[in-house]
C-alpha cells in the first residue's frame, strides 16, 4: 500500500497539485485501501480496484477546480464551427454519441434543428456523423488494431444541439477520457456511460436515467426524473434540486453521494466505501446496504423516513 501511495503522492507533484490537498487525497486514499485490505483485498490488486497512480493523479489534478467556476464560465460558441445542420424528418428522435477523448456538451438548439459545432486540431471528416430516420448518431475516429487513431491533443471538443423544445425518445452517450456536459434538453430514456470522464446534467426531464461511470464525478442540479440507476467505481455523485417519482437505485465502489434540495419516493443504495450524505434530503423509505460506508441526513423539515431495508458491517446511519 505504501509503495502505491506513494507513487501516488509523486505523480500528484508533477502536475502541481498543492501539498493540502496531496495531503487530503493521500489520507483519503490510505483509509479506503486499508479498508480494501481488511476485506481480503490483496497488494497486488490495489492498482486494480483504485486505478493506476499516474492515471488517477491526472484525474484528480484535472478536478482541483471548482465544478461552480465551470458552471459559471458556460459554454461560449464563439470558438465553435458548425459542421453540419439536420431538420428532423420523424416526429421520434433519438440521439446516440460514441466518443474517445472528446469533451461534448449537448444543450437545447435554439431553432428547430439539430446543430453540430466542434473546435479543436483534429479532423472533423474522421468522425461519423450522420442523420437518418429520426436518429442522429455521431461516433469518434474507430479502433485501429489496439490504438486509437488520434490521440488527446489532436482531438475535437463538440456542442451538438437538440431541436428546441423536443423529448428525445432515446438518447444514448458513451465515452472513454471526454467530459460531458447535457443541459435543457429532455428525453424519456437516457443512459450515459463514462470512463475516466464527468457528468454534468443540469435541467433536464427524463423518465429514466441510467449512469454507469469509472473514475468520474458526476453533477446533477434541476432534474425531475421517474427512475435513476446510477453504478460508479470511484467517482462521486452530486445530485441538487431533484425529484424522482419512483426510484433511485445507487450502487458504489469506493464514490459518495450527495443530495440537497431533493425528493424521492424510495432510495436504494449498495455502497462498499462510499458515503451517502444528504442535507433537505426528503426519501419516503430507504434501503442502505454497505460494507463500510455511512448514511448522513440531516433536514430541517421533521418528516418520516421508513427504512426499508438496512446491512452494514461497519458503516453507521444517522437521520436527524
């Protein structure tokens, strides 16, 4: 564990990360590898369960800036070239995006058409995209034997625009190293999975939510949904301004949830490490199961929270 962290702790200095917070992602990471440890996790497996050093390092280097600043600075298209236009030819319209490296931000067109922006130094005649049927599908440069045919710096970063005022029936986003960022826009089912990637969602409608991550923070503020599954590794959860009808099942290695200003009809967490903390966090009934991970409400509002099911071994719940 030692000879990890501190590898760790090294690739953390070379990308200028302050001795605090080193400090703070080091005491972090040793509580939760020892923890791993003390459940049968072996030495050789670390790297397995809690990623590659250098690769995490640029990870957490990357996420040192408030996700607030990125909320404020929005995305300006000055800097963007529109590739294409499509006027939708069905009254369903699905959306499916398949991406390596590139950072999209998908938001509500302001006419109604579907607009396809992109910047960056790479060849946007590599990408396949292309509209048909009601459906708008746009996929990064394929597989080349076990390489990638471009690489980070030669990538293309994207605001694809949705017809304003449309319900996507389906919208499908997979990526691998690219952020994302999906705002006033509303589909019935929505799936997003992501590597090494956030997510941030902000005012949106959907039936049900799926999001499947590795090693990636995901944000989401004004969301009324029916069903939320979300599955993450090591990456945390920030959900503000919610309401979901039905459920939200949340399942977590070693990443935390956070709830505010939010309402559920039943909550069910599976966690290993992480934490569930909510503050106006108003769930009718909860199932928590954990390993080691806690359960936090603390609400101003006085109301009955039934617990539905509960298992931990070493984890404590307090409501207040």
């Amino acid at each position: 564990m030692m000879t990890y962290l501190e590898d760790l702790k090294n690739e953390l200095k070379k990308r200028n990360v302050s001795q605090d917070e080193i400090d703070d992602i080091i005491r972090d990471h040793e509580e939760m590898i020892s923890e791993a440890l003390r459940e049968d996790l072996t030495e050789e497996e670390i790297p397995q369960r809690f990623g590659d050093p250098r690769a995490l390092a640029q990870e957490l280097s990357s996420n040192t800036t408030s996700h607030d600043a990125d909320e404020e600075s929005d995305d300006s298209q000055d800097d963007f070239k529109l590739f294409k236009s499509f006027t939708p030819s069905e009254d369903e319209q699905k959306v499916f995006i398949s991406m390596v490296f590139q950072d999209v931000t998908v938001r509500a067109s302001n006419d109604s058409d579907y607009h396809v922006n992109y910047q960056g130094p790479g060849d946007i005649d590599e990408y396949s995209i292309s509209y048909r049927h009601g459906e708008l599908k746009i996929e990064s440069p394929k597989f080349k034997g076990l390489l990638f045919k471009q690489n980070k710096k030669d990538s293309i970063s994207f605001i694809i625009e949705v017809p304003k005022g449309t319900e996507l029936v389906e919208f499908k986003h997979k990526t691998v190293s690219g952020d994302v960022d999906f705002r006033d826009v509303n589909a019935k089912n929505t799936t997003f999975s992501i590597t090494s990637g956030d997510l941030n969602i902000k005012n949106t409608k959907v039936d049900k939510l799926v999001v499947n991550t590795v090693s990636g923070d995901v944000n989401v503020k004004e969301l009324s949904a029916r069903v939320v599954e979300t599955s993450q590794v090591s990456g945390d959860m920030n959900m503000s301004k919610v309401i979901i009808t039905e459920l939200i099942h949340a399942g977590s290695v070693s990443g935390d949830f956070a709830f505010s200003d939010a309402h559920v009809e039943l909550a069910e967490f599976n966690m290993v490490n992480g934490d569930v903390e909510g503050k106006e966090f108003y769930p009718k009934m909860i199932s928590f199961k954990s390993v080691s991970g806690d359960l936090d409400i603390k609400n101003n509002e006085r109301t009955d929270i039934k617990m539905q099911k509960t298992n931990t071994l070493s984890g404590k719940i307090n409501i207040n």
